[in-house]
C-alpha cells in the first residue's frame, strides 16, 4: 500500500526521499513522487513506475528543499499515472496520503462550486484543496488543518508541506499508520519504522485520531479533539541485516530460508525451554469458560486461521469459526456471550481485519491478536496480542510470517489444551516435543531447494496448478496455490483433496501439474485415493510426503518431494516451505518480480 515519508532537514533532503520511499517499496505502489519547499514555494516531480523512474527525474530535474514529503502510491481511485501520482498541491499546501477519503465526491463538489480546480482523478486531492481553502481564508496551516480532519471521512494517514512556511511538516493518522522520528535537528515522518531506519530509531507512533505538528524543534501532537497529547518516544531495534537482502537474490528466498531461525525464535519464547511446556504473555481469558472462538483474517493470514480451526478443534476440543475479514465485517454475525475472537494479521493494519476486531469487541469478544508488529493498531486494540517475532517481512508475498504465525497459534492451542484439560499429559509433551524440533526439521526441507528448482522449471510452463491436502495440509494447498498466483502469474487453485471429484477434476489432463501435500499418517490412504484419480486421468503429480508415503506411492508420481517424518499435527509448518520454494522458483524462472509483484500491495490498509 501507499508509503509516506517527511523529512524537516537541515540539507536538500530529495534523495533522502528517495532512500526512505526504497525502505516502503516491499509495500507495492504503482508511481511516486516527491514535494519540496524551494524558495518557500512547492515544487514537485512525480513518475509512473518504479521508483527508479522518479529517481532518474530527480537526477535530470534536482529538486531543492530541505523540508519535503515523498510517497508511493498504491492507486485506488484513479489510474496509476503521473498525474494521479501523489504529492498532490495547491499553491498553498502539498500533500501526501495513504487510505481513502470516502466522502471525497460531496467534498470535491463543494470545492469545485468554490472555484477550486481539480487535476486528478484520485480522492486524495481533495484533501489539499481542503487545507488551501482553510488558508484562502486566513488560517494558519494548523488551523486549517484542524479543520480540514473534522470534515474529512474514511481511513487515511497523511503528511503536508506548506509554502512559505519552511521547516513545518503535518501528519495526521486516521486508520493507517504514521510514525513520527526524532534526529539531530532534524525531524521524520514515515509510514512505519523501517522507513525511518536509516535516520534514526527514536519513534512515536501516533495513535488514532492523532495529528502532528513538525519542527526542526521537535514534534507536537495532538489528539482527536485537537488537545495536546503526550506520547512516549520509543527506541525500535531495527538492524540493517534485518532490512537488506544479505547473500540473497530477493528478499522473499531470504525470508524463506530464515523460517529455521525465526521459527526457533517463536518456540523459545512461547515454550517454555526447560519444562518445554506453553508459557503465554499474562492476561488471557479463562480458556475454560470460552464457548466458542472467532477467528478473522485476510490472505495468507486467512489460511493459518484455517490451520489454526482444525488445532483447536482437535486439541483443544473448542469450537473455532473462521471467516475472511472483508466478508465477516459487514455480516453482523451473532457472537456468543463468553466468545473470544482471535485476528491474524502479519502487519497488525490489514483494514478489513482491523474492522472485524472492532465488531467482535462491539459484541463483547475477548480479543487476540497475533501480529508481526507489535505497535500496530491491532496489537493496541487488542485485549491479548501474541507477536509472532519473524522480524521484518519485506517480500510481498508472505512466507516467514506464516510459518511464525502457525507456530505461534500451536503453542497459544497448546496453552488453550492444558487450560481446558483436553489432552493427556503424554500427548501434549509429544506435540510440544514435536514443535521444537521445526526448526531443525526445517533446516532438512530446506536442503531440497535445487531439486525443488529442477521441478519449477517444467512447473513455469503450466498454465494451470491444482494443489491437494486434506486435514491441517488442507490449508497450506490454499497456501500454495496463493503464493504460485501471487508472484509467477499462473493460475493456481488449491483444493480439499475429498472434493476434487465433485468439480476440478474436470480440469485434469496431461497439461496440468497437481501438488499432492500427503504426509503418512491417518489421511494418508484417503489422500493417495484422491491422487490415484488424477493419475488415471493422465494429471502430472508432484508428491510431497515423507519416506513412508514415498515408499509406497512414490513410484506413481512424476516428481517427488521427501520431507522429515514428524508428527501430524506439525505437518503445516514443514510443508509451508517447499510450496513456497516452488512458487519462488518458478517465479524467477519466469523472469517475474519476485519481491514486488504486479498489482499487489503488502499490507492492505484500505478495504
Ligand atoms: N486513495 C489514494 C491512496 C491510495 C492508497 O492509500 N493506497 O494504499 C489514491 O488512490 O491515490
């Protein structure tokens, strides 16, 4: 989605722009653009494209200013052009915006009845010509300001640059973050942490409704009732190797092959290594008495939700709904009394999921979050927030956050199964075990990276993919399916291996590649079943099981993939991993842009 920086400097701050926009760009964005204050009048240069494309008009047009804003733009309402690109300007004010001001079309209306003249075609301008009226009749830009968020609707984070006025920046965060950083003598806005990362680790985080006043001096906020509010600067630990690509070709392959690690990191602070039993963060609901779990997400997220029903269910014998963010929010499910409501989100900002929170608190839900980052909203919001600690997720498409995600969810079903007394103590010490050997099973599934290579290179020439898992292998087929479309482009589905005969089969030929996930064990022979029609029908089957399933079915399939015995349940964290490979394989095979595929934005913070 949209990436806002600010920068009130002491020197010509554009190409700093550029470097902060480079640290959003894992975001995806269409176009960029940037504003500066030379002579205390706006100057803008804006290009479609990449990043480098503004970067090389900067070189051919410098830009002077050393306060400027810049952004990347996510476009929602309107094409994604120059002219639609953001900074959007008036000859007063600049601005930048990430969201969608919903009741930009009455707005828009008034203004043009007042004489002002729109450029774009986006929501976004509005809000400029908002805060240039407000000047137009003597305000000060922080009145106008004031009074341009009191009129203005939707989900929004914003950054202003105003002319005449050197070394003043406005931000204002409504639904999408910002983040305000403090140098020396110098002051940031960004739309989260690792754009700032370069210049400094002292951050604010605004909080909802928050709007900001940036000098060189030091930053002043103010609530949503335009009261003064203090908020506490924190240090964020952000290290450059969590933020570079390292030996890597892309970022996605480096997440990839961090899972061992940051798996590791999840188990050791959510197992307790000596006892090796579940330790979770104080404050949860009395599991005992919960009746029924309500768990919402979105994307890859909505697929370890998934995982995560059948966990509960099974190990903690409580009755789990999952439901997608976007179709949950709007659905007025009834919620039961006592219920609690769990929302997986990597970024803690995902709109939908956010909105869904709300509800369920509406209906008086005990609220958890499992989130990547820890200051996001959802994390805020919630009653209970278990961070999943993968450490910064820059590819687009989500590989390290799921797996930590999945990880976490076992050891919070974990907790939930001892609370309700729902498993023997001999079970639950073999699952725990189970889950602390991941890491090192990981690191073994990992070691078929060039095999799984050779198969994506004939797997780039399908047109069609089907993957087939059933039980907890169910959801990580959806998964694959969804990282293969995400980033190569071909169409892929994902299905519950039972329910192939009642529709997809009719898409079997010789043509099209089906991914069989089968770990041996008490679906086993049901899923062989399934893939035994495939063959018959001429289908091309790439098997992944282990050395049970691959003694006695490996003969019939065209490829296989062996991964380490482990026990059932854990099965989804070990075959997220050569799903993931496939897709990055095949991806790069195809020449695609692996870390930021077309048309898609990281985290979704509009609806
Ligand atoms: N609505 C604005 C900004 C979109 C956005 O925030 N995307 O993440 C536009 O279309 O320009």
């Amino acid at each position: 989605m949209c990436g806002i920086v600010g920068i009130v400097g002491r020197e010509v701050v554009a190409e700093r722009l550029v470097d902060g926009l480079r640290r959003l760009e894992y975001r995806g964005y269409d176009s960029a653009g940037l504003a500066g204050l030379v002579d205390g009048r706006i100057e803008r240069r804006r290009a479609e494209g990449k990043l480098q494309a503004l970067a090389d008009l900067i070189a051919a047009e410098p830009l002077g200013g050393v306060t400027g804003i810049g952004h990347t733009r996510w476009a929602t309402h309107g094409a994604p052009n120059t002219v639609n690109a953001h900074p959007h300007a008036t000859e007063h004010v600049a601005v930048v915006h990430n969201g969608i001001i919903e009741n930009f079309r009455e707005l828009k209306d008034e203004l043009v009845a007042r004489g002002h003249v729109f450029e774009s075609e986006t929501d976004s301008e509005v809000v400029a010509h908002l805060v240039s009226d407000g000047i137009d009749n003597g305000l000060s830009p922080q009145d106008a300001v004031a009074a341009a968020l009191r009129k203005l609707r939707g989900a929004f984070a914003l950054a202003m640059l105003f002319a005449g006025r050197d070394g003043l920046l406005i931000g204002a965060r409504r639904g999408s973050p910002l983040a305000v950083g403090f140098g020396e003598g110098e002051m940031f806005l960004g739309s989260d942490a690792l754009a700032l990362s370069s210049w400094t680790r002292r951050v604010l985080y605004l909080e909802e409704g928050d709007w900001v006043v940036l000098s060189k001096a030091g930053a002043q906020v103010f609530d949503h009732e335009d009261r003064p509010a203090e908020r506490s600067i924190r240090t964020v630990a952000l290290s450059p190797s969590q933020i570079e690509k390292g030996n890597f070709r892309h970022y996605m392959q480096k997440e990839i092959f961090e899972q061992p690690q940051v798996i590791g990191d999840a188990i050791a602070t959510y197992l307790d290594p000596a006892t090796r039993l579940p330790r979770l963060p104080e404050g949860g609901p009395d599991w005992r008495a919960v009746s029924r779990l309500t768990i919402v997400a979105c994307g890859t997220s909505y697929y370890a939700a998934l995982v995560a029903k059948y966990w509960f269910e099974q190990m903690a014998r409580l009755p789990a709904e999952v439901d997608i963010a976007s179709e949950f929010r709007y659905r007025e499910a009834p919620l039961p009394t006592g219920g609690a409501a769990l929302f997986v989100s990597q970024s803690g900002e995902t709109a939908d999921t956010l909105a869904a929170l709300r509800y369920a608190r509406s209906q008086g839900q005990f609220i958890v979050a499992l989130v990547n980052v820890p200051e996001s909203s959802m994390a805020r919001e919630a009653d209970l927030v278990l961070p999943i600690l993968a450490g910064p997720e820059i590819g687009v498409a989500s590989t390290k956050a799921f797996t930590c995600q999945l990880a976490v969810i076992m050891c919070l079903v974990l907790a939930v199964a001892r609370a309700r007394g729902t498993l023997d103590g001999e079970e639950e010490a073999r699952l725990c075990a189970a889950l602390s050997e991941v890491p090192a099973r990981a690191l073994e599934v990992l070691n078929h990276d060039e095999k799984i290579r050779e198969i994506a290179g004939w797997l780039s020439e399908a047109r069609d993919v089907l993957y087939l898992g059933r039980g907890v292998t169910f959801p990580v087929a959806l998964e694959g399916a969804l990282k293969l479309k995400e980033i190569s482009y071909i169409h892929a589905e994902g299905y519950a291996a039972g329910e192939l005969k009642h529709g997809p089969i009719a898409l079997i030929d010789e043509q099209v590649p089906v991914i069989v996930l089968a770990p041996h064990g008490p679906l086993f022979e049901k899923t062989v079943s399934n893939m035994q029609e495939v063959l018959a029908r001429g289908g091309r089957v790439v098997l992944l099981s282990d050395t049970k399933g691959i003694a006695t079915e490996g003969r019939h399939a065209a490829e296989i993939i062996e991964l380490p015995v482990v026990h059932a349940f854990v099965t989804p964290l070990l075959y997220a991993i050569p799903v993931q490979l496939l897709a990055y394989h095949t991806a790069v095979a195809k020449g695609t842009d692996v870390d930021q595929p077309r048309n898609l934005a990281k985290s979704v913070t509009v609806e």
